[in-house]
C-alpha cells in the first residue's frame, strides 16, 4: 500500500466527501471515467492557455485554440465506450466550444496585458502541521 501524500484543497475535499473514493483514488491509484463538467473546465482551460499564447493578430488564435479544447476532450474520452458518457462527450464539445466562442468574442479587444505566465504552480506550507499547501494560478499578468 503506498503512503498518501497532499495535493491541495480538492485532494482533502476528496477524503471528506468519500473517503472510500479517496481510497480508491489516492492509494490504490484507480481512475473513474471523466466526469462531464470536469472535462470542459479542463477543456475550456486548455483553449484559452491556448488562446493567449497565441499572439493577438494571429488569424488562426481562435481556431488553434478550440482545436486545443477539442484535443484534451478527445484524449480524456478516448477509451469510453459506454453510450451515457459517448453522451457526456458529445454534450462536452458543444459546451467547451461554445463557451469558448464567447469568451474569445468578449475578450478579442481586451487591453494587452503583458502576460508574465499562463500557468503557474504554487506551494505554501500551511502553518498547522508545515505541509505544503498546493495550487495553480491561470494567466499571470503584468497591467
């Protein structure tokens, strides 16, 4: 059996909401299917890392960066088979696309910002017991 070791607010959360789901999850090392509103956040996120690294007069920015979405969603439902989550995949790109489509119609002539980084892992040790608290900030900038 291998030792559990934190990751952040959602690996706790994980251990309060079930602590056999922890079990299975964070010790035994199983995975569940991807669950539909997990899937386009991670979706959605991919797109618009995608979208800002892109430069701003480039004609493909949007293009690229659904392309970006869709591949992450492809990956994540590449080995389901069942016709509910088939469903959820389907459901998932209309959601992340159009999602995006807005986004990127909202954000077209935003200010430029200098964007020092897209995305950013963060450690703090928590004070109670000095493990370290984990995280990660989207799209750094500099205005």
């Amino acid at each position: 059996m291998t030792t559990a070791t934190p990751y952040g607010n959602s690996y706790l959360q994980d251990f309060e909401k079930c602590p056999r789901l922890f079990k299975y999850k964070h010790l035994d090392g199983l995975t569940a299917p991807p669950a539909l509103v997990l899937s386009v956040g991670s979706a959605i996120d991919a797109g618009v890392t995608e979208w800002y690294r892109r430069d701003p007069r480039d004609p493909m920015r949007s293009a690229e960066a659904l392309k970006a979405a869709f591949a992450f969603l492809v990956e994540a439902y590449s080995d389901i088979d069942d016709p509910i989550l088939v469903d959820d995949y389907g459901k998932a790109l209309l959601i992340s696309e159009r999602t995006l489509t807005g986004y990127f119609d909202y954000y077209r002539h935003e200010l430029e910002h200098e964007t020092l980084e897209l995305q950013m892992e963060l450690s703090y040790p928590l004070s109670a017991n000095g493990e370290p608290y984990t995280g990660r900030l989207d799209r750094v900038v500099r205005s």
